[in-house]
C-alpha cells in the first residue's frame, strides 16, 4: 500500500518543452514546396529552350549583356570580379565548413548537416547533371580557367544555397531581412563577376540563380522537421542528448 501510495503522489513528468515563436533554425515560409518545384521548373525551361534546335528568345541579350560588361582585363572591376571568382570555387568551401564546425561545436548537428547538404552536396546533385544534359559553350575566350558545360552557373548556385542555409539556422528574424539584403547584394555580385570575366552567359547565371533559390527552398522544406527538432532541444537545453 505504501508503495502504490507512494507512486500516486510522484509529480507528473514535465510536458514537452514548445520551441519559441521565432526559433532557430527558421521554419521554412508558407508556399516553399510551389515555390521551390516552381524555380527549378524555370531554370530547367532555360535549359530545354537551349536544347531546341531554334536559338533561344534570350540569345540576343546573352551577346549584349557579353559585350556590355567587356571591360579592361586590368583594374579595380577585374581583381573583384577574379577575387569572386576564387570565392566561388574551392576557397568558397571555407566558409560553409567553418559554419559547419562552430555548429557542430555547440551540438547542433542537424543544421550542420542541413547546410552541409544545401552549399555543397546540392551542386553536385542539380549543377553536374544539368551541365551535362544541357552542355552549353562558354563564352570565347573566358579570362579565368573554366571547364566544360556553361549553364548553369554553379558558382551563382552555390552562392544562392549558402545565402538561404545561412539564413535558416544563423539568424532571427530581424537580423534576417538585413542578411537577405547583404545575400542579395552577394548573389549579384557574383552573377556580374561570371559575365564580367567571360566565363558564362547572362542566363547562365540567371538559371543558377533560379535554380539554388528552389532547391535551396526545397531543401528547407525537406529539413523542416529535423531542424524543429534541434529547436525544441534548444529550448529545452537539450542539444547533446
């Protein structure tokens, strides 16, 4: 009697701990699952349109666009336009994986994976596949190495990814409208420095564009209920367990 007295009397198990209203990592926006399959649509017309046997209706400015931004291959404009370029190949890896780390250190390995995913596995998912099918030239006579297969712009992919990844799990919602601004203004930037140093087409870079936004989108989706996971374990002061 004692015992089963002493067991009705125990306190109740504390009721799950709710993640506040604006956690981190973000919930993804209402509408991304449309949105995401939507830009992925688009960029993927770009490039059946390129696979036609007609030219494209956006040919003409591709050309213009490459004869707008022929500048001095020397200068102010050329050494930003290269420095961009280094971010976009294997020197842009520091930052994903540096984001990765200082994730990891605090026990949140869910985002860590997440953008590990979005910044780095995504291009070879989406990016190498479509340079194939699609096998686009570059430009003549691109001023830094580049390989084969001109669309679309992996470089402007990756940045697009990492901008959405970086969104998600190191900001709150304040501090997020100014990061898609600066994002923004990153993402164009190196949308400019592609054409600017004759390495891809305009829509090139526009299809990248098109094509990390809906993946970066979906990917958000997709992650969804494993970052509100890492959520409530935050709230509950529970990461490591």
């Amino acid at each position: 009697m004692q015992n089963a007295t002493h067991l009705s009397e125990s306190p109740p198990p504390p009721p799950p701990v709710a993640p506040p209203r604006h956690h981190l990592p973000a919930i993804p926006p209402r509408g991304a699952l449309v949105a995401g399959v939507t830009l992925l649509l688009l960029a993927a017309g770009i490039g059946l349109m390129l696979r036609g046997d007609r030219p494209p209706f956006f040919e003409g400015l591709d050309e213009r666009w490459l004869v707008w931004t022929t500048g001095a291959r020397t200068g102010t404009a050329s050494d930003l336009a290269r420095d961009l370029d280094r971010l976009g190949g294997p020197l842009g890896l520091v930052l994903p994986f540096g984001l990765i780390g200082c994730l990891c250190v605090y026990g949140r390995w869910r985002s860590a994976v997440f953008v590990f995913t979005s910044a780095v596995l995504a291009n070879i998912l989406v990016i190498l596949p479509l340079k194939q099918v699609v096998d686009r030239p570059r430009p003549p006579r691109p001023w830094v190495l580049v390989n084969s297969g001109s669309f679309p712009s992996g470089e402007v992919f990756t940045a697009t990814t990492l901008v959405i990844a970086v969104a998600v799990v190191a900001f709150r919602p304040r501090a997020r409208r100014w990061w898609w601004l600066i994002g923004g203004s990153y993402v164009a930037a190196m949308m400019w420095s592609r054409t600017w140093l004759h390495a891809q087409w305009l829509s090139d870079t526009v299809a990248g564009l098109l094509a990390g936004a809906g993946t970066g989108l979906l990917l958000w989706l997709a992650f969804a209920p494993l970052l509100r996971g890492e959520a409530v374990r935050a709230a509950a002061d529970r990461l490591w367990e």
